[in-house]
C-alpha cells in the first residue's frame, strides 16, 4: 500500500493516508492495519499510541482487521503483538540468511512502541486474499498462543514463516530486474500449514465469515494468555 510523503510535523495526515484506524461497531472495536510498511516510524508511532489509548479506554473485544495488509516492518509487527501478548509468551522466532542450511538466530522483541500492559480483551484476526508476510506472522503468533481466533480468507501465505528483505538482480540476457528474498524467518514449533480459511470466501462487512467472526468475538470465553 503506498503511503505519500508529509511534510515534517503532519503526522496526523499521514496517519490518516496509510488508513491505520480504530473503528467504533458498538459492541466491538475493529482495529484496521492496513500495511506494516507505509509512511515512516513516526507516523506509526503517533497513531499506534493514540489508537492504543482508545482500545485501552473502551475496553471491548477487538477486531484485528490485517485484510489487504501485505507486510512490512518487524517492528511494527512486535508493537502490534505486544498490545494483545506479553513478549514472555511470544512464539519463538528464528531469523537467518536465505539458504538450505537452517542456521537460524532467535529474534528478540523489538516494538517500534511497548506499551504499558496488555490489553485484556477477546480478540479476532480477519484476514483476506492479500494478507502476507508480516500481518500472517502476526495472524499466526495470536492464534499459536491461543490469544485470538483467525476469521476470513485464505491469504496469500500460511503458518510456520516467510521470506524478506529482497535484494535486487538484473537477469543476464533478458536484463529484466528482479527481487530475491535474501532472509528467511521461521515462527514457532509447529509444522508449515495453510490456515484454515476457505479459498473463495467473501470477507467484507456483512458477509459470512464477518459475521463468523464477530459471532465468536462476542460470545468468546477466551481466556488471555497470562
């Protein structure tokens, strides 16, 4: 998702244009993250607090809506996962240089922006068709812990990891330019899976998987991870 450049200082706007929100549905709040990676750190920051401030104040369950969210920064992702899970009960996390050798560095948490205390609330995760990389680790690490039930649409990716920081290579011949993943991150213990979401469902407002996840939202005895 593109997020154009601000001037310096207009981090309200710039909030705004990357379309990170929370949204008031009366018994419940949606949370909308639509990319990790648009507009800069301290746009995020700004809007990630205040939007905190606002689930804190409410204290109702949360929609974790990650529907078009391609990825982006870990950072962005851990202050996310932070809100809902204390770092202490995060799934393991490996990181290493892309390759079939499997030498792979425990990752630490590393929040663009901790928060004070987790947020003690059910919460859903909706993903779609575009959901991939960092929002799918995010899905996943919420869902593994048992913090959050995932809802929607098969998204691009599945559990278990994913691919990064793409170096840039010219083809030889064709001199076509292309993107190379040159890191590689694996996230808990389980085996790579797809999640188990239909394929061709309709996940907007109103729809059945909408409706599935706002159902179990507001009827949830989920217990937070302690």
């Amino acid at each position: 998702m593109e997020c154009p450049m601000r001037q310096a200082g207009d981090t309200k706007s710039d909030a705004l244009s990357c379309g990170m929100r929370v949204e008031d549905h009366g018994a419940f709040l949606r949370w909308v993250i639509p990319s990790f990676g648009a507009g800069d750190e301290r746009s995020f920051r700004t809007a990630f607090r205040k939007q905190i401030r606002q689930l804190e104040r409410a204290g109702r369950p949360v929609m974790l809506d990650l529907r078009g969210n391609l990825g982006g920064f870990r950072s962005r992702r851990h202050a996310v996962l932070g809100v809902f899970l204390d770092s202490e009960s995060w799934p393991v996390e490996r990181e290493g240089k892309w390759s079939m050798d499997g030498k792979f560095d425990e990752v630490p948490a590393m929040p663009l922006a901790p928060v004070r205390r987790v947020l003690d609330v059910p919460v859903a995760v909706l993903l779609d068709g575009l959901s991939f990389s960092a929002s799918l680790l995010l899905a996943q690490s919420l869902e593994e812990s048992g913090r959050a039930r995932v809802f929607g649409c098969a998204p691009l990716g599945g559990r278990g990891g994913c691919s990064g920081n793409p170096d840039s290579w010219t083809l030889p011949g064709s001199g076509l330019e292309v993107l190379i993943p040159s890191r590689q991150t694996e996230l808990g213990v389980l085996p790579a899976s797809e999640f188990d979401l239909p394929a061709e469902a309709d996940c907007d407002s109103g729809a059945e998987e909408w409706s599935r996840a706002v159902l179990w939202l507001l009827s949830s005895d989920l217990a937070p991870a302690r």
